[in-house]
C-alpha cells in the first residue's frame, strides 16, 4: 500500500517518512496541502496522513476535497491541542482516527496498521470470507489470511480448510473429508490419526479455535 504524508515542518517530515517507509511500498511527501492535493491526483495513494494546520489549505481542506471523488481512500488528521474542536465538524470525512502532536511512535504505528486494515478489507469484501475479528478466507484463490497477511498452508491443509468453508457450519465426516483432502482410496487404508494431526496443524495457524470437532459426527468451521 502507498502512504501520503502532509506536514509542513520538515524535519519532522523527513524523519516520520522515513520511519513509516518500512510499512508501506511507497510514501509520498507533501510540504503543504496544495502539494498534498497535487501528489493525491497523480499517484492516488491508499491512506493520507495529514496536518490539520498547513499553509496554502489546511488539512480539514484537503481532506474535504478529496472526499468529494474517494470515499475509500483512508485519513488519519494530525492535530495539536488547540485545533480538536475543530474536528467535531468533521464526521463526514469519515476519518480513521485522529492523533495529537507532538507524535506518539507507538500510536502512530497502530493507526497506520488500523487503516491499512480497513483499507485490505475494503478492497476485498467482494471475494473474502471473515471468520474472526482477524482472520479472512479468500474464496477466489483458496488462500487463508491474518489481517493482511498470507497464511502459509500446505496442500492437504489448503484442501481441508477449503472443504470447511463451503458450507461454513455445516458439519463434515470424517469419511468425506478423507476423501475431498487425500482422495477416495485413502479409506481403504486409513489412519485415524493422519485427520487429527491434519486438524491440530490448521489450528495452530489460526488466532482463534473456529474448527469444531462434533463427536462421533464430524468437523465443522465457526465463525468466532
């Protein structure tokens, strides 16, 4: 994802740029909201931070402007104390969050990973599944991911979790889970502790325990 950074004073640009550069593929730089304005209609970043107080146009401005064409896009304002009532106005910009300078790293860092969040969950509802407050089922690519993070599964696992999530709830055999994940011929020589290591492994990859296990039934997938 691309981040664009509006903020006048520039050492404090130049050194939260460069610290921000480690989360995402590109951050643009603005020294003012004219220039956040002109970078913004060229390079469509994925989340702007901006300083509420700029010159030329002010944060607020900007992100006004911008709301006019994106509703997508995500904004975090900085602000410092003396301009908070200011943002009682603001709902309709459908802000993230807003943060008060001088700038806490740590807060900072989880309104970022906030709004890319947000922004990964945007650009895939159509074709993901949530299964909790973290973990997400592509549908499209048989592919399990945290946040916006891809779950490394194998083969069998990727056949199993695939399996589940056909018919979330509804509960699996034993005999047609064997059969959809290792084939029809693993029932003639089976051992019943392969499924059990099978199912202890895809629970370790996720956050919560979403795979039930209904006894002398089957197997279903929760949503947690």
């Amino acid at each position: 994802m691309t981040l664009l950074y509006a903020e006048d004073e520039e050492i404090t640009r130049i050194n939260y740029a460069k610290y921000m550069a480690r989360f995402f593929d590109e951050v643009y730089e603005a020294k003012d909201g004219k220039e956040a304005l002109e970078i913004y209609k060229a390079k469509k970043p994925d989340i702007l931070l901006l300083d509420i107080d700029m010159p030329c146009i002010d944060g607020l401005e900007v992100a006004g402007k911008i709301r006019k064409e994106d509703k997508k896009c995500r904004i975090i304002m900085l602000t410092a104390i003396k301009d908070v009532d200011k943002l009682i106005f603001a709902t309709e910009l459908n802000l993230t969050k807003y943060l008060p300078k001088p700038i806490n790293r740590k807060e900072l860092k989880d309104a970022l990973f906030l709004a890319k969040e947000q922004m990964f969950s945007e650009k895939n509802h159509d074709k993901r599944v949530v299964i909790n407050d973290t973990m997400q089922w592509d549908k499209q690519n048989s592919e399990l991911y945290q946040s916006h993070q891809r779950v490394k599964l194998t083969k069998y696992e990727t056949r199993f979790f695939k399996l589940l999530m056909k018919k979330p709830g509804h509960i699996y055999t034993q005999e047609e889970i064997i059969t959809s994940v290792w084939g029809e011929d693993a029932l003639l020589d089976y051992n019943p502790t392969r499924l059990k290591d099978l199912v202890k492994r895809v629970r370790k990859k996720l956050t919560q325990n979403c795979i039930e296990n209904i006894y002398s039934q089957g197997y279903r997938i929760i949503f947690c």
